[in-house]
C-alpha cells in the first residue's frame, strides 16, 4: 500500500498511541521495543479494505453531499465529523487511502 506524509505522519502517532497504551500495562524488555514499534506500524500500515466486486457500495449519502465547509459526512456511516481520519481508522479501521480507493474518490478528496 502507498502513503503519503500526511498519512505516514498520522500512522506515526497511532503507532505511538498504541505503543504508550500496551507499555502501560505490560512489562517488556527495552531491547524488545523497537520491534514492538515496528510491528505495530507495519500492521497499521497494512490495513485495507477488501472490497470485493459481488455487491454494490451504497454509501451513507451521496458522494456530491458529503463535504461541507464545517464538516464532511463519513461515507460508511453517514456521521457528520471534522477529522475523517480518525473516525475511519477508530471506527471501520480504514486508512484515508483505503476510504479513497473503497468509494472510487480522487486523491484530493
């Protein structure tokens, strides 16, 4: 999968999340933590949707509706946000490229 900074930058600072989170409640060797590191962004960075051909998307609301200057309208649940990209790596696991490529949307979307 191809990321851009933006979206490198972001899984950075989930990868961190993740890290502080389990290193809090788990005990493991200094040596071993830039592998946990390593891991863990990898496996963010993997994660993209199937889409598969046999059924048709039918999104939330219509493509057209979606952006508005104040807020844009997740596309998998139809929820008013102002930060897309969390909402859809919290709730569906998606990264922004992903989301892109599952509803067939331009890189600038």
């Amino acid at each position: 999968m191809e990321h851009n900074k933006h979206e490198d930058n972001y899984l950075h600072h989930l990868t961190c999340d993740i890290v502080v989170a389990y290193l809090s409640g788990n005990t493991i060797p200094f040596s071993d933590v830039p592998l946990l590191i390593q891991q863990i962004y990898r496996a963010l960075a993997g994660v993209e949707m199937d889409v598969s051909d046999d059924k048709e998307l039918v999104p939330a609301v219509p493509i057209k509706k979606s952006v508005f200057p104040d807020y844009i309208i997740c596309l998998e649940d139809g929820e008013k946000v102002k930060m897309l990209k969390r909402h859809l790596m919290s709730a569906f696991g998606l990264t922004p490229s992903a989301y892109r490529k599952k509803w067939g949307l331009p890189a600038n979307y």
